[in-house]
RNA sequence: UGCCCUGUAGCUCAAUUGGCAGAGCGCCUGGCUCUGGACCAGGAGGUUCCAGGUUCGAAUCCUGGCGGGGCAACCA
C-alpha cells in the first residue's frame, strides 16, 4: 500500500499544539455540507481530512447539514451524502446534526445581540443595501434604519418571524462598521425573510439564518474545536469571531481554511455538474465520467483508493490544482492485487490457424494471477482454430518499436501457442478482416524455450468459446485541463467509448456480478450495476492500465518546454523603488542607515526618537539594523512607548551584541524576554548564558561525537567540501539546542576537523 | 485600487521551526517477466518567485517588489 508515513500539515501542528497546550481536551471537528447536491471528490478530500484527523486524535467529527436555505435543500440529499459517507467508511455514531435544529437559539441569540446594540431591523432594498455597501476602496454609508432602538428592533425581528412582512422586505443585520476595509464586516446580513417550507422545519420557520450567523453558532452549540473550510471562506473569519465574541458564549471553535481539491480535466463546480446533468450530456448523477462518489463508485473505484489519493495529495493552503493520473495510481494500487487477471478482447479481429487439427478445441489451465502476485486460482481456456485477437494488436505498417503482430511476425498468444501471421484479408476498402496464422508446435505456455523469438505477447478469445459483451471505457470528461470560458467547448467528445462486440472469455459466467477483473493489458474493469437486465453485459472501465507505447494525449502531463511558469516574466520585474520623499532623503542621510532598514525605522511613529535616543550610546549601524529586524516587527499592535524598556536599555543590549558579550540567537532570546519583563538586558543575557554550554572542554566532546557519527561527511569535507562546516556546528548547536556560542563552536569543530583531516 | 491568503523539482507536498533542500507521482535507462502491467535497481530534473538586509549559517526572520487566488449574493 502507499506510504503510510503520518501526514504532517499545517493543521495538525496547530491540533498537537492545542492538545499540548492544554487548550482543549478533546478534538472535535465536523463536516459540513449543505444538502443540495451530491458529494464529489473534493468532499472527500474534505471529508477524509476531518474524519482523518479525529480519529487520529481520539476525538470524535460531527455531521452537520448546513441547511439553512430552504429554496434549494432537501431530503433525497441528505440520504444520498449519509450513503456516500458510510460507503467511504465513515462513521459519525450519534453525531448527526442540523443547523436547522438550531434555529430556535440563533433566534434567542440575535434577540441579544439587538438587545447590545448590535443588531438592527433594515426596511432597504436589496438593491439599495448592495449599493450602500460601497466598494473595496471606497467606504459604504449608513443606512437611515440604523439607530433604531433596541426596543424597536426587537419588536420588527418577532413581527418578522412571526410572518407579518414580505419576503426582502427586511433583514437583521449586525451593526459593526460600514467603512471596514473587510467587506464582509460592512454591517452583515444575519436574517432574510423566506416563505418557504423547509424540508426538515417545514412552515414552522419563514426568517432564515445566512450561513456566518448560522455557522460558527452551530459550532459552538455543539463545542467543536477545529471548524475547516475552504479557503474562500477565510476574509469571514473575522465576522466568525466577531459574533462569537459578541455573544460571550464559553465555548470558542476556532476557524482554520484550507484550499479545495481541484482535479484537472474534470468538473469540480456543482453548478457546472447541474448543466451536465440537465443537458443530458452525462448520464445522471453516477456517470462513471462524474467526479461525484456516486459516479466513482459506479465506475468501480473502491473507497479505499480514494482515501489513499486524498491522504497522499496533503493539506495546505496553496491553490492547486491535481493530475488525474494520481488518482489513478491510487486506484490501480488498490485493484492490483485484488483482481483476477482473465482475457477480454475488446475490438475483436478474427485469426484462423490454417494448420490447426480440425475442430479440435484444446483445455489450457491459466493462473488468474502473475507470478508476482501471491494467490492461488486458475480457470480454463479453450483454444482452437478460430480465435479473435485485439484489433489493435496487428499492424501492417509497424511503427518503429511495435511489440505486437505484423505480416510474417510471431507472437505469442498469452497462456497458449505462438503463432506467426502468414496472410492479411481484407475487404473492398482494405480494410482488415481476417488474419490466417500458422500455429506454431511445441510452444505451448510453459514449455522449454525454443529459439523463436516472440515479438510479445498478446491476449485473445476463443471464437467458438466466449461472450459477447459491451465494454464501456471512459476518459476525462474535459479535453482541456479546466473549463476557460465555455463548458460545451471545453468537452472531450472521446470521453466515452464503447465497444459493443467485445468478447470476453468463457470463466466470467460463473463469477459473482460484482466482481472486479483486469482485463489483461487493457486495465481494471467491472460490470455495471445500473444494466443489469441488459441482453448482453456491460462492463465499465475503472481505470486503464498503465502504457509506456501510447502517444500522449492532451490529457497528459505538460511537457517542459510547455511550461515557463512567467519565471523569465518574473526575473524582469526588477524591483523598482518608489521614489523618496525630501524628508526621506534627509533623514536617510542624517541617519547614515541604509535604505531599507532607514525606511522601516521612519515609517513607524516613534521610532525615529527611539533611534536617535538609542543611538546616542551605541552604533547607529547596528541600533537601526536590530530596530529594523527585530524590535519593530515584535511590536505587533502596540506601540513603542508600551514597551516595558527605552532606548537606553534597548541601547545597551545592541551593546552587548556589538561587543560579542552575547551572540545573536542569545541577544534575540534576551530581547523576548525583555518585552516580557522588562528587565535589565544584561541580567537577562547572562541568566540565559548559565544556562548555556560554554566549557570548551565539553564542547569538544560533543563535536568530536558529530564528527565520529558523520564519517563519510568528514571525508567530503577533507575532500573540498567545505561547506560541510556549516553542516557540523549545526549538528553540535542541535545536540545543546542552541544553547552554546555557534563561534566557539565554529573554532572548536574547525580545530577538530583540521587535526582529524591532517 | 482596499483587505486577506499564497509562491520549494514537470505536478502534488515535506524539510525536526534558523543547521546537508527531500518524498510520492510523472519522465528516462537497465534488470526480471509469457501483461508495453506489476516488481527491482539506477538516473535526469532546484538561483526554494525576484532584489536587498540581519546572521557563523536563511526555503525559514526583516524590508521592498513581482506573480497567483479570494472577498463587494436577501447562496453556502
């Protein structure tokens, strides 16, 4: 199976520091869909990763249906997305929720937020609303219904709730800031009006929660931990903790965003999956060619294989987008060694054996497995006279490197005879019809080798003796790896190919309908659940098996000179500087910093008095370079007069650097805990030294003990590699966890390295 | 144009949090084989987006720039 190393990303360093922390105690997680459609495979990725990481965890992962718009939802979704998670192997125990089953306390919520202040009846327009919103760089404008009472507020939301208005006659919204540079906290839509019936509420309801109030609500209600999402989702964070904080609920899940699954040459929006659906160009829902689960399953995937793709393919925050051919290796990794190998011609062409006995039909014994495949079993295979092999596996005018049958050539039939090709008939057009073979004597499958040399070996039927059946294979539904600006024009019209005279061997009569084969060089197959009255069989390509002879399509990976990825663009864009301002120039000069680190320096209030202060008894060079890199970006929010120290402790401490007292990793750790307490940098420093490895003599024991460990890098470096040095401190400076003086180290390992190579 | 996120091998991700830039997929070569599969061995492929800075040492920290994505639904 895959690599079964645990994953590691960025959320489960987040969950372990939690956990560490003491944060929380237990991790609980959930997967949210809305029920409005059917789940595909980003869904799995989605799913995967919560159900994946409460399990690994030891917490638990919530099904929670995000219904909260009545006009789209319904039951036969919800039914469908349980069946498609219990068939990943999901298990949520008692943990099925509904937002919906929580109108009743958003509503009691919202009434406290009105009651605060925080959230007004609106009578605007929908339209005048968006526009009074503004843009993103310009602030939006209050609307007049803003300061109304809470009195009155509340008394619009109950009138709202209890049906008295029109649906968009008004809202609820949460009074935050019209001028937010976040568009979405410019005074956010909590509650619409909506006479519709639910699916699950029915009439009960006719106002209705919009996803960030209903959300993180949910969340809490039910003391989820970790909330993921998709990255678009992430400039709501911010209204995500607002309400929470504005309601002074205990409970605190915490928003994390990761970026969705994106499969090239597939169709991954559900509004794009309606039109297909719609238009008839797939054939519903569970098209094998659908990314859907349902349309995966159908195709024959097994879940496993799913979950091994969505582990490998890891969780960042970086939009990517995925090859198929992953999710493909996925899929063959799990049918490998669970499909028994049996023949099936899929484009019969016709061979007769000129010198074959007559009538005669030969039994052969055939291993359902390869050599390199631990299981037991075979079925027999008859052979006579007549056989059909694979269209595909004959030609007339090779190309160079062709393995398979030409005029004249050999070639072995796979657990049969070799036969050689004597003559080609063809019809009016000259197009092939049949081939007359000589079967060769005595190269029978397993016998001794005689000195024929086979071009390869090929697959095939017994005419008299196999099944007519139809094969269905199938390819990305796109034939561009994302759809530009027209679906219909992005679509791969080979997406289906069907084969309606395949033939397959006689064995598969006796099999169980469910049963997953691989068609012998030509991939995993299985027969398809939907078409099971059809007079003839129909089988559906899972996935095709490797091929190193095909030509790569479109749907192949870019080639290298393809992609250019703008580096050349990139490299031109020399980073031109603005210019500066007269004061700028001035203080650059008075300062004698050198421009990035001046400007950083200048651009913060303050800090030009914090310099010239601090400059006053140590380096001005050095006080500007450790303002710029260090002191400044700790500030975070506060500013510098909050700072529990001035600039002559400040200037003290780039003393302490400037004359090696401390190095740099100390005098970086002194200034922490200065921002901390606030006391004396050099009582800091040495407290920090004492606990340090400074004995020269054990210093060289931990070096010696490096070098001895890293023998062969020794002699690298005794070779030239000098870089290696680096290399060694690093591995000393690890052993004392950066608690020594990466320059007595340097010297120590220097003085080792030269007697050892000497 | 405002705010937020994000740039590491062809693709997708790692890198013990400042210490030799690695893995899987894909590609190429060889081996094995009665599957152009699987398996085994090897290989190519990197200016860690760019330019500066800090440091003994930077993919990682700082400044500036460039590229990509998201946000202005009475959808979620």
């Amino acid at each position: 199976m895959n690599t079964s190393s645990t994953p590691s990303d960025f959320l489960r360093t987040i969950i372990s520091r939690d956990l560490a922390q003491g944060n929380i105690s237990d991790v609980v997680v959930r997967f949210p869909p809305e029920p409005n459609g059917y789940l595909h495979i980003g869904h799995a990725k989605s799913s995967t990763l919560n159900f994946g990481l409460a399990a690994e965890y030891g917490g638990r992962c919530h099904l929670r249906f995000d219904d909260t718009n009545p006009e789209t939802e319904d039951q036969i979704y919800v039914d469908s997305i349980k069946q498609d998670l219990r068939w990943l192997g999901f298990d949520w125990g008692e943990h099925e929720y509904y937002a919906s089953d929580y109108f009743e306390t958003l509503f009691e919520w919202a009434c406290q937020l009105i009651n605060k202040g925080l959230a007004y009846v609106d009578d605007s327009q929908e339209n005048l609303i968006r526009l009074m919103r503004g843009g993103v760089t310009t602030p939006g404008v209050h609307s007049e219904f803003r300061d109304r009472s809470p009195e009155e507020n509340l008394e619009l939301f109950h009138a709202m709730r209890s049906g008295e208005f029109q649906d968009g006659s008004r809202v609820l919204r949460a009074k935050i800031d019209m001028s937010h540079p976040n568009m979405k906290m410019r005074d956010p839509l909590m509650y619409r009006i909506r006479h519709a019936t639910h699916y699950r509420q029915g009439d009960q309801w006719c106002i209705y929660p919009f996803y960030d109030w209903a959300h993180g609500q949910s969340d809490a209600i039910e003391g989820v931990t970790h909330s993921i999402c998709t990255l678009e989702f992430s400039t709501n964070r911010i209204l995500y903790d607002w309400y929470l904080d504005a309601l002074e609920i205990s409970a605190r899940p915490r928003q994390y965003e990761f970026a969705r699954l994106n499969l090239d040459y597939h169709v991954t929006s559900k509004r794009r999956l309606i039109s297909l659906v719609q238009e008839h160009v797939v054939d519903g829902w569970s098209d094998p060619r659908m990314p859907t689960l349902a349309g995966l399953r159908r195709r024959g995937v097994r879940p496993e294989a799913i979950r091994s793709f969505c582990q490998s393919i890891g969780t960042t925050r970086v939009d990517s987008s995925h090859h198929p051919s992953l999710l493909d290796h996925h899929i063959r990794e799990d049918l490998n060694h669970l499909a028994p190998r049996i023949h099936c011609v899929q484009d019969p062409l016709p061979v007769t054996l000129s010198n074959w006995p007559n009538d005669h039909v030969e039994s052969l014994s055939a291993p359902y497995w390869p050599h390199d495949i631990p299981r037991e079993g075979s079925r027999t295979l008859p052979f006579s006279g007549e056989l059909f092999i694979e269209r595909g596996d004959f030609s007339e005018d090779p190309p160079k490197g062709f393995k398979r049958l030409t005029p004249g050539g050999i070639v072995r039939l796979r657990h049969a005879y070799m036969i050689r090709c004597t003559n080609v008939e063809k019809d009016d057009h000259g197009h092939v019809t049949r081939l007359v073979c000589e079967w060769i004597e005595g190269t029978q499958s397993g016998t001794k080798d005689s000195d024929l040399k086979p071009k390869g070996t090929i697959h095939w039927v017994d005419v008299h003796n196999s099944s007519e059946a139809i094969v269905r294979v199938y390819q990305q539904l796109l034939s561009v790896p994302s759809v530009e600006d027209d679906l219909w024009s992005s679509l791969n019209p080979f997406s289906l190919i069907e084969h309606r005279h395949a033939r397959m061997e006689p064995s598969v009569t006796q099999d169980s309908l469910d049963q997953r084969y691989q068609f012998v060089r030509l991939g995993y197959y299985w027969r398809d659940g939907t078409c099971a009255d059809s007079e003839k069989p129909i089988f559906n390509c899972i996935v095709a098996l490797r091929d190193s002879s095909v030509k790569k399509d479109a749907s192949s990976q870019p080639s290298q000179t393809q992609v250019v990825k703008d580096k050349t663009l990139q490299k031109k864009s020399t980073a031109d500087q603005r210019p500066l301002t007269p004061n700028e120039e001035q203080w650059l000069r008075r300062s004698g910093l050198n421009r990035a680190v001046g400007l950083a320096i200048y651009g913060v209030s303050e800090a030009v008095a914090f310099f010239d202060a601090a400059s006053a008894s140590a380096p001005r060079v050095s006080v500007g370079n450790w303002m710029a890199n260090h002191l400044l970006p700790a500030l975070k929010d506060q500013s510098i007069s909050d700072l529990p120290f001035g600039p002559n402790e400040f200037a003290e401490l780039v003393q302490l650097a400037d004359r090696e007292i401390g190095s740099a990793h100390e005098i970086r750790e002194t200034l922490k805990r200065m921002f901390d307490t606030g006391e004396h940098p050099a009582v800091l420093l040495s407290t920090i030294q004492e606990s340090f490895v400074s004995d020269p003599e054990t210093l060289k024991e931990i070096a010696l003990e490096v070098l001895h460990e890293y023998e062969d890098r020794v002699e690298a470096y005794a070779n030239g590699k000098v870089g290696l040095l680096g290399f060694f401190i690093g591995q000393v400076m690890r052993r004392v966890h950066g608690h020594a003086n990466p320059k007595l180290i340097q010297e120590i390992v220097s003085q080792e390295l030269a007697r050892m190579t000497s």
